[in-house]
C-alpha cells in the first residue's frame, strides 16, 4: 500500500487566459487531496472516494477508459472518482509496463470539488506517484506533472493547461506560459479564501470564453490583457509589493467578470473582501461559483466574508511549498 498527498491551488493571475497560450501564476496551498492505491490480484478498480466536499461512494469496475459505472451521484464527483482516476492509472500502467494491473484507490481530500482550488489535479498527481510506488517505481517531480497533465488534457477533451498539474505536483508559487513551467519565488501572502458552497462546469466555462474569442476582437484582446496584467503581477510579487498585487487582482477580476465566468456569490465575496480592506480580491479557477482568494493579513476580510449572504465557508491558507508528498 502506497500514500501520497498533493496541495490544491489557488491562482494569482491568469485561468482561463493561460488556455490560449497567455502566462499564469497559480500558488500551491496547504489544502491536500491523499490518496491510497493498493495492487489487486487482478485488473478492475475500486474507488473508495471519501470526503470530496460531498457524501463518499464506493464503485468497483473494469477499470477500462469505455467500461464505466452507473451511479447514483453527482456527475463532478463520479468524474473525480472514476475518469480522473482511470486517466491516472493508465499513466501508471504506461510507465511501468503493467497493463493488466488493478488497483483498490481510495481519495480523501479537504479540496471542495469544482471550486477553483484544483481539486482534480491535487487527486491526479496524488494517485500517479501513490500507484507508480506501489509497483515499485519513484517518479521524478517533473515526470508527475507532465503525466498528471496529461491525464487532465484527455479527461477535458484539450481544455486543461499545465499550470494546476505543475503547481501541484512541485508546491510553492509557479510561473506557467504554454510548456515553459518554472518555479518563482514569492513572499508570505496573507491568502483568505471564501467559498460559496457551490462548483462551476470547467468544461461550459471554458467553452464560453473561448466562443467570446472568435466572435468578438475585443474579447480576444480581454484575454491578451490579462496576460499583460499576469506580466505585471510578477513584478510586484518579486519584490513583495502586496497593494500592488492587490491592484493587479482586482483588475484581473474585473476582465474574468467581462468575460462572463463570474457569478453573483463570487461577485459579492470578492466586493466584501475589497470592503474589508484588503488589498485586492478576485476569483480563483473556471468561476461560475466556487472561491475567491484575497490578500488580507489583517482577520477583517475573513470576518467579513463569514457574515457575507452566499459564502458558506472563509479561511487562511497558507502556501504549500512541498507540492506531492509520500505519506506511506
């Protein structure tokens, strides 16, 4: 039996522009997915999926790409447990050479599904190192996240990018801009997240701004722009400037909401926040509900976002510098 662990992420700048070739800067957060893959005597599945912000399942299959179950659960939960699962161990029996292989996996994570913190690539990462140890074979950091993201890019039909795989599989703050992925360096952000209970569909979010891209010029400059802002923002990150990154958050929320992948609860989180004081707040992953993440080192903004109607939950995060670790 193998153990492993992965951050969830938040970014600073830059989803949905860094699809289109744009940089991003995502931070690895110490909110973890674990997962346990242990080797069967023959070649189905089991996933035992626990805590992913909704009531745990167990199915056992084929564990085949065309063989899935009928479940009576949501569809972004029975995703993470099985498509998302068996793009990982195909990875797996592609590494080692093992293509008869089963595993019983079991996912725990504290990552609310669907909410921007990375949740499917925190279980991707975590199930590829947990599975490749039980075989007897230790992959490379970088190795993970190339195989994590390609398990991503396959399971969301090319819409994935590689920055939430290589934040989660290295930790700390990253710089993505198409295949170039590289570690940065970042002060002590004050991180306050707020989380509206809800999830948006990646896959439809994804899809509406890349159809504003083609329609109109405008929204393809949007986009550059954001790009632009992401250029500035590292500026400011490197030299610990936090009103500055703020600044830079709020406009790039701004042209997020522009692009339609806002939504009036994260709308709401966000204006609270900025009453609050904090530097600068903004939504975090695909949007359409989920969290924002705000730069806040005073308790104001979480005060101020756990009696704000529409968030469920606010809390500090702090950034993870060790992406996957190997808990057994």
């Amino acid at each position: 039996m193998a153990v492993s662990s992965a951050p969830g992420k938040v970014y600073l700048f830059g989803e949905h522009a860094v699809v289109y070739g744009e940089p991003a800067v995502p931070c690895a957060i110490e909110v973890r997915a674990r997962v346990t893959a242990e080797q069967r005597t023959d070649s189905k599945l089991r996933v035992h999926a626990d805590d992913l912000s909704l009531d745990g399942f167990t199915v056992e299959y084929g564990g085949t790409t065309g063989e899935h179950p009928h479940v009576d659960a949501p569809e972004s939960l029975l995703m993470a447990a099985t498509q998302y699962v068996d793009g990982a161990i195909e990875q797996v029996r592609d590494v080692t050479g093992e293509d008869e292989i089963g595993f019983d996996v079991t996912i725990e994570s504290d990552i609310p599904l669907g909410a921007g913190l990375g949740s499917s690539a925190a279980v991707v990462v975590s199930a590829i190192d947990a599975a490749t140890r039980e075989l007897g074979v230790t992959l490379e950091t970088d190795e993970i996240a190339e195989r994590a993201y390609r398990t991503e890019h396959a399971v969301q039909e090319g819409q994935a990018s590689r920055a939430d795989t290589f934040c989660s599989a290295t930790g700390g703050a990253v710089r993505v801009e198409g295949d170039d992925c590289r570690a940065i360096d970042a002060p002590d952000l004050p991180l306050v997240i707020g989380f509206d209970g809800g999830a948006g569909d990646t896959g439809e979010l994804v899809a509406g701004v890349r159809d504003l891209r083609e329609e109109y010029d405008f929204a393809a400059d949007t986009v550059e722009t954001i790009g632009d802002i992401v250029r500035n923002g590292e500026d400011a990150l490197a030299a610990g400037d936090l009103e500055e990154l703020g600044r830079l958050m709020n406009f790039n929320h701004g042209l997020l909401s522009a692009l339609g992948v806002s939504s009036r609860s994260l709308d709401s989180m966000v204006w609270a926040a900025r009453d609050a004081n904090a530097h600068g707040a903004k939504l975090t992953g695909a949007g359409g509900g989920g969290c924002i993440v705000a730069l806040d080192p005073t308790p104001e903004t979480e005060t101020a976002l756990s009696f704000t109607p529409g968030c469920e939950d606010a809390f500090r995060a702090e950034l993870a510098e060790t992406g996957v670790k190997r808990l057994e």
